[in-house]
C-alpha cells in the first residue's frame, strides 16, 4: 500500500473533493504528523498506536566490519509503539 | 496530540472543511490498518513503513511469580522510519549510523 491508495480511498469516500484534492488533503494529514513528531510532540492515535520522540544519549559502539570504537551522538529517534486494538486485529 | 488535535491542526493550517478532515484521518488509518490486517506492507515516502512481522513462539516468565508461560506465535506491526522524517526530528544532526539499508527513498 502507498499514499496513493490511501488518497483513492478518501476520494471514493469525499463527495466533491476531486483526485488532486484528496491528494492534497492526505498530503497535510502526513505534513502535519511530520511536522508534530518533527517538534518532539507525541502522536496518539487510538485503535492504531502511538509515534514517540525519544531522546538517546551518546553512547560507545563499535564498527563490527573493524571492531574500532565510534562514539555515537546524542540523537532523538521516533519510537511507534502499535495499540493493543491493532496487535489484536493481526492475531485473530 | 491526539487524532482529534491532529484533525484540529490541519483545519487550522489550511482552512479545509472539519468534515472533510475527518473522514480523511479516518480512511488513512483504517485503510492502514486493513493493509496491515491482509500483510500487506505499507510505504509512506518521506514518513516512513510498515510491516507485519512475524514472532516465533517461546517460553517467557512471568516477572512476578517467576512461573513459565508459554507465549504463541503472534504478528506484530513494524515501523520503520523514513528518512525525510528522521532527519526532521533529529535536526539533521550527523549520524554515526548506517543507513545504507533505507529503502525509503
């Protein structure tokens, strides 16, 4: 699945948008999501789960092709933690 | 920020019809979750993918009593972020990492 069957399932269900403007509107629901996520506000959306910035330390690891030691900065990544509701739908 | 902030948000910024916003939320996420529900993997360019990974069955404990519990097989969804948006939330900050492996774009 890609944005595009996401933008032909919200046209099919949008009277009055055209194509390109549902494209535009799934275009600002992931613009916004980025730009949330991109502040380091979290995003909870129930029944599918929650996106997390977190905050990671600099830590030491180790090039494993040379076995050398790198230091690897301080970095905030995204975590998405799926809601029980959606673990459950992919185990009936 | 809840769904309901999210929808709120992007009536803000560009002054679409509540109603519209909404039922587009909506159809993104359940669509998403059907795709996922038929394991089919989803690509969202710039955001990032998602996966239905597969965990084999194994004999954990419960961390109280200590007894042995035997846990299932069970599918659970993967994210993996995209680069557009890893680079966004880490400031494009240098990154010690590999990321010859990033199919996302």
């Amino acid at each position: 699945m890609t944005k595009a069957d996401l933008v032909e399932a919200v046209y099919t269900k949008l009277d009055g948008f055209s194509k390109k403007e549902s494209a535009e509107l799934v275009e600002s629901v992931f613009e916004m999501m980025k730009e949330t996520l991109g502040r380091g506000d979290k995003i909870k959306i129930s029944g599918f789960g929650n996106f997390v910035v977190r905050d990671k330390k600099a830590r030491i690891g180790r090039n494993p092709q040379t076995g050398e030691e790198i230091t690897i900065s301080a970095r905030r990544v995204l975590t998405f933690k799926p809601s029980q509701v959606l673990k459950n739908v992919l185990n009936v | 920020m809840t769904k309901s902030q999210l929808i709120e948000a992007i009536v803000a910024a560009r002054g679409y019809p509540r109603k519209a916003v909404e039922v587009a939320v909506n159809s993104i996420f359940d669509g998403m979750v059907e795709a996922l529900q038929r394991d089919d993997r989803i690509e969202i360019r710039g955001f990032g993918n998602f996966t239905v990974r597969r965990y084999k069955e194994y004999v954990g404990r419960n961390p109280k009593t200590g007894d042995k519990v035997h846990v299932p097989e069970k599918l659970m969804p993967f994210f993996k972020v995209g680069k557009e948006l890893r680079e966004r939330i880490n400031d494009g900050e240098a990154y010690a990492g590999d990321d010859s492996d990033d199919d996302d774009e």
